[in-house]
C-alpha cells in the first residue's frame, strides 16, 4: 500500500516534470516565433510612423514594448489553455487535488524575473525620454531636453541649418488651433506648415480651457493650458502631409478641432513664409504682440478671428455681450 | 465584549420614560423610502429658493446661460440630500438619544418582509442585498448610455445625437459607471460576506454603512438629473477651466460625484474598522481569507484617496458659486491644481477598482481547482504592495499635461513598479492552478477570464506608463481600451463570478447554470470583440470622447459598436437569468453548493439573522483544500468558556504590551 503510493506519486511527480517541460519548450518556441513576428513583421507599421525624429523613436519605443511584452502574453494564455485542457476535473472525481502551499524557488524566480523586466523597461523608457529631446512630450514651460547642438538665439528671425531653433507657437481656442510665427514677422496662420529636417520648438499655449496638440504622425502631442506655455520638439524628417487633433476634451466641438499640417522641403517652406507674411499683413496689425502666453480679456479675438476666417472660434469663454464676438 | 450590548436603560434628564417601548406607527408614517422621497422634493424645493432669494443676480462666472443660478441649483441638491436622509430617518435616532428616548433600531417590527430593503435598515446583509440591487441599476444605466455613444459612433460625423448631446452621454457614462465601480464590489460583497467571512455577528458601524448605501440613490438622482440641467461637457474627469465655463449641468457632476466620494468614505472607514476589530477567536491575519484582505486593503484606499476628491469637488463647487479662483486660470488659479488633485485620488481609485477583483478571484480559485492556495502571504503582499504604490504613480495621467519634465523618469519607474505586485496575483493563480482539479463552474470560468482579460489590460497599461509610447496612446482611444479592460474585463467579470458564487449563500436560490454559461460566453467574446479592436483604433489616431472621426477607421468602429450591442444582449441574458432565477424558479440552494471551506459557508444559505448562533472558533485556514490533516474551517458551536477565556488572554496580552 505504501509502495503504491510511493509509485503513484513518483509518476504524479514525473507527469508533473513533463508538463513543466512541455510548457517551456512551447512556451521558448512560441515566444520566439511571436517576438520575431511583433518585432520584424508588425514593427515597422507600428504607429505613429517615422515622419520625424520623435515619431521614429516612438515606433521603436513601441516596438521593443510590445516585442518584450509578447513572451508574457504567450506564456499566460498557453498555461491558462494548458491547465483547462489537461488539469481538468475527471468524471465523477470527486476528490480534492494534491496541496502545494508554495514553491520558495519558483516565487523567488518570479520576483526577480518580473523585477528585472520592469526595471529594465523603466531605464529603456528613461534613454528613449531623454535622448530623442522628451520624446515628443509637452515639457512645460522650463524644458530639459533638447534636441542637440540647438540654443535658441533669436527669436525675431531663423535661418535653416544653424543652431537657432525654429520656433512655431501653438495657439488652441474653442474650437481651432492657430499657429504663429514670431520668427517671420509673428504673423498668425490656420496653416501649420513646417520644413523638413529642421528642429522645431512647438510653443504650445491656449486661450481658453485645456486642449491638448496632437500632430499625430509627428509624434508630438502637448497640452494646451491658458496661461501656460508648453514646450515639445521634434524633427520632421520627410516632406507630407500629417493630421493634427485635440487630444484633450475641450467642449461640444472637440471633436471636429481637427486640421492638415504640412511638411514642406526647407526652399519651399521659406517661400511659404515670405507669402503668408504678406498676405497676413492685415491680420498681424491687430495681434498683440508676441509673446508665450496670452491674456484673452486684452486680445481683439473677435476681430482677429474674423480677419483669419475663423468662424468656429467663440466659446463660452468670451464674453457672450462682449462686441468682439464673431 | 462591547459588540452586542445595548444600554439597558438610557440615560433621560428630560424626555419621556427611558424605559418605555418606542410607540408603534402606521407602517406608512414610519420612515422608509416614500417619506425619504418627500423629503428630497420638499428639500430641493427649499433649497433652491434659498438659493434664489439669497443671490437674485448671481452670474455665474463660466459665462453660462445668463438666467443660470448655480447657488440655488447647489444648494438645492444639498437640501435634497439632507430632506432624503431625514424622511429616511437617519437622524432620528440621535434626536431621540438627545431627548433621552429609547431608540428604534431595536425594533425588528419594523424590519420584516421586503419592506426592510426600502428602509433604512442597520444589518449589514439587508445593506449587501441593497447594494446589489442599488449598483446594479447604476451599471445598467451606464451600460445603456454606453450603447448610446457606440451607436453615433457607427458613422464618422454626427448623425443620431447633436455634439451636445453626446458630450453629455459620454460624461455621463463615465461618470456614472466610476462612480458605480467604486462600490459594486466593497458595497455587496463587502460589506455582505465580510462579518461572515470572520465570524462577527455585526458590522463595526451599521450607522454608518447604511448611510453610505442611502448616499448612492441621491447621487444617482442628482448625476442624471444634469440631463435636465445641460449635462456637463467634461467627460468624468471634468478638467478645469471647461468645468468653471460649463452650465448648471456642471454642479450636479459635482454634487453627485462628491456625495458618492463621501459615501465611499464611510463605507471603507466601516469595513476597515470591521475587519481589524471584528475578526472572531482564532481569525488571525494568516487566516484571513484573500477577499477579506482585498476589501481591507481597498477600504484603506476608499479613506485615504476619496477625501481629496470630495475636497476637488467642493473646489469646483465654490469656484462655481463662491466666487474662489482654485482653478480659473482667468481669476490667477491653476488647472494643473485640479488635474493633480483629481488624479491624487484617481489612481488609487483606479486600484479601487482592480483589488477586489483580485480578492474575488483569489477566494475563487482554491475552491475550483481543489487546492490551497499558492503562496498565500505573496497574494496578500501583492495587493499591499498595489495599494501603497497606488498613491505614488498619479503624474503619468500628466505626462504631456507640461508638468516639471524631471519627474517623468520618477513616475514611469513607479508605475511600472505597480507591475510588479500585480504579477504575484498571477503568480498565484498560476500557482493554484498547476495539476489542479479544475471544476469549470460559472463562477470559474470568470474568474479565469478576469485573468485573461486583465493581461491585456496590464499589458497595454506598460505601454501607456512609458513616456514615449504614451505621446502617441495619451488621450486616444488606446487609452479608454486599456482602462475598460482592466475595469470591466477585471472587476465586472469578478463581480460576475463573485455574484454566480455567493448568490445560493445570499438568498438562498441557485442561479440557472445553462443560462450563466450562456452569459459567461457571450459577454466574454462581445468584450474582446468591443475592446480589443479599440486598441488599434486609438494607435490610428482616434482621440477619445469624439464624434467625428477619420473615415478610415469606420470598419473598426463599426465592428466595435456591433459587438457592444452584442455585450448588451448578454447583459440582457444576464438580467433574464437573476430576475427568473431569485423571483420566479427560486431554485433552493443547499448549504454549501461549491463544497467550500469559507466560514461563510459553514452557515445556512441564506445566513440567520444573528450570522452565527454562537461566534465561531476559527481552527484553520480556508484553502486547505487536499490536505488530508487539516482540521475543519471553524467551532461554530465552540464549548462554554473558551470565547471569554480567548477574550480575557487578548486583553491580558494587551494589557502587559500597553
């Protein structure tokens, strides 16, 4: 009796090697196959694409994410669908299965191996932060990162390739984004237009409630806080059109707060400016002067909107008896 | 022992006699859920001429219509919360006590029969099954205000509701379903199964725990009543400045959702107190079973995190009405403040929300698959763990907001600590379930979905910590993906499995199990078919809380709103089965269908009023499933003597330790 339980165990205990050895080896295979397929096969349609420097480095970002998530995932699903296909109750068996009230190895296993992934992706996430200037992130109005070799010397005019960085202002109303630039004159436009391999310095600001800027294939994406100027950078690396969204929700109309910016090489982009310049002459009359942040109750908006062809813009923040409204 | 002695005679210095028997009253003059009616009419009724009398010419500062009067709509539903509570007599005992009167919770007269549910009743089983009903009227609203948003959202432009309109169904979903997900376990699970489960015959504060039920129908009352108001455009995270400009719509998010922040406080004050001074002889802390440490670790979190959103709302309020300037960037405030306060206790909100369906699943599986369970101290570490670093991650809802930049590092290191505790639920389930015995009963096959379902949800939830991945996820529908995830693929599948598992315990009927297995499926291939494609839509670029979207993502968005219609026709086999199963079938349940070793199943199903005859003596824990030496759950008829000796040793060893 004893010696049959003994063998009845001893085979318990090998049958219990077997399906840990089955599930590893299923499991490495597995991992491989689906890491090989997100990383080399899902990987480079990744959102949000490579259309500038941040984009990029979000897709890689993104990528490695949902490589080195992959064997988590396998390995959960193939041990949830290995117990319900073999660890099933038997027919008419009604008895209790044998206890195991812990395994130190196996805890002291898991512990470290779920620590050192997650310590490993926090300083992954930290370096792709860092390095590719805030990865694309609204940094505030004190940023620390920036894209290398740029300081900011002029304001008042820009030149490509030096190290003065371009800078475009981002202004959200109820319900539209303009976008002004103090290095041309500070005319302000419904158009934002950007030349290719330049950095920019996004100043992203509003007027009224919070907004959120989301060029989406740029991979920036910043709110926009009234009274506040929110810092992001990227570099747009190859010419094409991309959308723009509110990402935050900023009343009844957020959702069609939507507009097609436009990557242009670095000629055309110049000549773009020196035409909007013109052509906005009347409009920058009535802007108050540039600056990072604006006080709405001094800013003509009505007659600013109405020269820009805004007619969206008058939320609740105006003033409904306020003349100025559109 | 304090716990069931009345004073034999109240002290009277002026009032009547102390030792006479309250009067008895018509059943219709005694407080219920009419009177408490009346009261909330009369109430708002007060409330908002006051409010209109005091400041005729007020205008609000949002600049919202210019009649608006937000101090009569605030103080209206402060009268009517305050009429509600004293036509349900809330406070009548403590005028009585005042007067130096016998006081009537004694008087079981006046809670027999189905009337008890619709009173304001101090047991705590009557207060579960009150819960029960009371959430799940929130959840099904919500739901239905779900189906709403999906259904404009079969085309790219607006087609059924107007911009307005969706807003408002939008915020209301989301607030409401919050507000719900908050209680839906801690009020009828908790706040049922926790004295049963060890061995008290009471809660710590019955006052206090029907209150925090009675809470929840005024809130619920108030939210929707924003319909009739203008609703409110801020979605259920009501960001300032959008909250300041909003309409009258605005004060009822903020009333409601203050009122349910103070609800929760009293709820998990309650069970906190419960849990640490009730546990019967024998109940040590090793002993506890894993949903009780859920509800202990949860009820921490309610007390601590809900204060700051009471306070954010009452901010909003008096920004609204009082003229302050916390949060009107116009007036020298700051929206950062409240987005910081908001999410101070919206993450561990979020956490709120995910532990007692951990709990539920951890009490769950040793039972289905015939084993203890596995490393019972790293289940409850883990969830420890989870609450304490939950007050630590709020800023990676900020992470493109343009707060101070240096922190980013800091709080993605946090949050993806978070993963860490998190993954010992899993190693214990993984652990539970190696060479089981798995019975796949209904109330299984949740619980493995919740891990399932929850995986995706952590999964996506790495990506969303990380600041790079989460400049393109933030604010997109990749978001939303993730949190219904874990919210409705976490707690309502363990709110499902928990409710299919202890319902034969809480009214004595068995659900129909066909029925429950057709539920069980449906929802859990509607859920994925909903969600999982969400994922992608966000990563395409579809912001949340729109309308309009690209005409690209119509397919996707298509297939997601037909298979929320399809969730919905789940839920609608659902209420079938409940409504047939409890009122009509009423199949009996026996003792102890499941052959579990809780001590909530040691007693009859439904449990005696008094909980147990005598408190029970706990020997052992409960998971000892398999273990052929293990002694039985409890004494539940233990000798003479031994509750008082085990009382006087407790108070000796305190003595000497104080």
């Amino acid at each position: 009796m004893a010696a049959d339980a003994t063998t009845t165990q001893n085979a318990g205990h090998r049958q219990g090697n077997r399906d840990g050895l089955w599930l590893l080896i299923l499991w490495m295979v597995l991992s491989v196959i689906g890491c090989l397929l997100v990383a080399l096969v899902l990987g480079p349609h990744l959102p949000p694409g490579a259309q500038s420097s941040s984009a990029a480095s979000q897709q890689t970002d993104i990528t490695v994410l949902a490589t080195i998530a992959t064997p988590v995932v396998v390995g959960v699903l193939l041990y949830f669908g290995w117990a319900l296909a073999f660890w099933r109750q038997q027919p008419g068996d009604e008895t209790d299965a044998a206890p195991i009230h812990g395994n130190t190895r196996v805890q002291v296993t898991w512990i470290i191996g779920t620590a050192a992934i997650v310590l490993s992706l926090a300083v992954y996430g930290t370096i792709e932060l860092i390095s590719p200037a805030g990865a694309g992130a609204g940094e505030g109005p004190q940023p620390i990162w920036k894209p290398a070799g740029t300081v900011t010397t002029s304001v008042t005019s820009w030149a490509p390739n030096t190290k003065n960085i371009l800078q475009v202002q981002v202004i959200g109303q109820q319900w539209a984004w303009t976008f002004r630039y103090p290095q041309f004159g500070g005319f302000e436009t419904t158009q934002l237009v950007l030349p290719v391999g330049q950095p920019v310095q996004f100043n992203v600001t509003s007027l009224d409630v919070t907004h959120g800027f989301w060029a989406y294939t740029l991979g920036v994406k910043a709110d926009a806080n009234p009274g506040v100027n929110n810092v992001a950078y990227t570099t747009p690396e190859h010419a094409g059109q991309f959308q723009v969204r509110c990402a935050e929700l900023c009343g009844i109309w957020h959702g069609s707060m939507y507009d097609t910016g436009d990557v242009l090489s670095v000629a055309s982009f110049l000549t773009w400016t020196q035409t909007a310049k013109t052509q906005l002459a009347d409009v920058t009359k009535l802007l108050p002067p540039y600056a990072l942040t604006y006080d709405p109750t001094t800013i003509p908006a009505g007659k600013i909107n109405v020269a820009l062809g805004l007619t969206s813009a008058g939320g609740g923040y105006y003033n409904p008896a306020d003349p100025e409204q559109p | 022992m304090a716990i069931e002695t009345q004073p034999e005679s109240a002290q009277a210095p002026g009032g009547g006699d102390p030792g006479a028997a309250a009067k008895e009253r018509n059943f219709w003059l005694r407080p219920g859920i009419h009177t408490a009616v009346i009261g909330a009419v009369i109430g708002y009724a007060l409330g908002h001429w006051l409010g209109n009398f005091m400041t005729p010419s007020f205008v609000a500062t949002g600049g919202g219509a210019p009649d608006s009067n937000d101090e009569a709509i605030v103080l209206g539903f402060a009268f009517l919360v305050l009429g509600w509570l004293i036509g349900l007599g809330v406070f009548d005992d403590l005028v009585r006590q005042m007067l130096g009167r016998p006081i009537r919770v004694t008087d079981h007269k006046a809670n027999v029969g189905v009337a008890k549910y619709f009173r304001y009743t101090l047991d705590h089983k009557v207060v579960g099954i009150q819960y029960l009903v009371g959430m799940l009227i929130y959840f099904f609203t919500g739901g239905l205000l779900a189906i709403a948003i999906r259904t404009e959202l079969l085309s790219p432009s607006y087609h059924v509701m107007s911009p307005t309109t969706y807003l408002e169904v939008v915020g209301e979903h989301g607030t409401m379903m919050m507000m719900m997900m908050t209680s839906v376990i801690l009020g009828p699970f908790g706040n049922y199964l926790v004295p049963l489960m060890i061995g008290s015959k009471r809660v710590a504060f019955p006052r206090l725990e029907a209150l925090s039920f009675w809470l929840t129908p005024c809130a619920f009352v108030i939210l929707l009543s924003s319909f009739l108001l203008g609703g409110f455009p801020t979605g259920w995270t009501g960001y300032a400045d959008l909250s300041i400009q909003a309409g009258e719509g605005m004060d009822a998010y903020a009333v409601a959702f203050g009122l349910m922040g103070v609800s929760i406080i009293l709820a998990g004050f309650n069970i906190v107190v419960t849990i640490i001074c009730y546990r019967a002889p024998g109940m040590r802390w090793s002993r506890l079973p894993m949903f009780v440490w859920a509800m202990l670790t949860t009820g921490f979190l309610l007390v601590l995190a809900a204060p700051v959103l009471v306070g954010g709302m009452y901010m909003i309020i008096t920004d609204r009405t009082a003229q302050t300037a916390f949060f009107a960037s116009q007036l020298g405030g700051s929206s950062y403040l409240y987005e910081d306060l908001f999410w101070f206790f919206g993450h561990p909100e979020v956490y709120i929300l995910a532990l007692p369906g951990f709990g539920i699943v951890s009490e769950l599986i040793p039972v289905f698959t015939r084993k203890p369970l596995f490393g019972y101290k790293i289940a409850a570490a883990g969830m420890f763990g989870v609450a304490i670093l939950s007050f630590f991650v709020w800023q990676h809802h900020l992470f493109d907001s343009g707060m101070d930049p240096d922190m980013r590092p800091l709080f993605m290191l946090t949050t993806e600590l978070i993963s860490i505790p998190t993954g010992f639920i899993y190693l214990v389930a993984m652990g539970t379930f190696w060479k089981a015995k798995l019975r796949l009963t209904v109330p299984m096959l949740f619980a493995i979905a919740l891990f399932i379902n929850f995986l995706f949800g952590g999964i996506s939830g790495v990506l969303l910590s990380d600041v790079p991945a989460d400049t393109t996820a933030h604010g997109s529908f990749f978001v939303m993906a993730h949190f219904h995830y874990t919210i409705m693929g976490g707690l309502i599948f363990a709110f499902f499995g928990g409710l299919y598992y202890w319902l034969p315990k809480v009214l004595g009927v068995t659900m129909n199990e066909t029925l429950g297995k057709i539920h069980f499926w449906t929802m859990f291939i509607a859920f994925n078919s909903t969600f999982m494609p969400l994922f992608a839509v966000g990563m395409l670029g579809q912001p949340r809380r729109v309308w309009e979207y690209q005409a690209n993502l119509q397919t996707l968005n298509d297939w997601v709103s037909i298979s929320a219609f399809c969730l919905g026709g789940s839920m609608c086999i659902f209420i079938f089965n409940f409504v047939m199963s409890t009122v009509i079938w009423r199949k009996k349940a026996p003792r102890n269908p499941w052959n579990a070793r809780g001590l909530e199943w040691q007693v009859s199903s439904p449990p005696p009023a008094e909980n147990f005859e005598h408190i029970p003596v706990v020997l052992a824990g409960p998971y000892e499933y398999g273990d052929p030496d293990a002694l039985p759950v409890a004494d539940l008829h233990p000798p003479a003597g031994v509750i008082s000796g085990a009382l006087a040793t407790a108070t000796a060893s305190t003595g000497t330790e104080a």
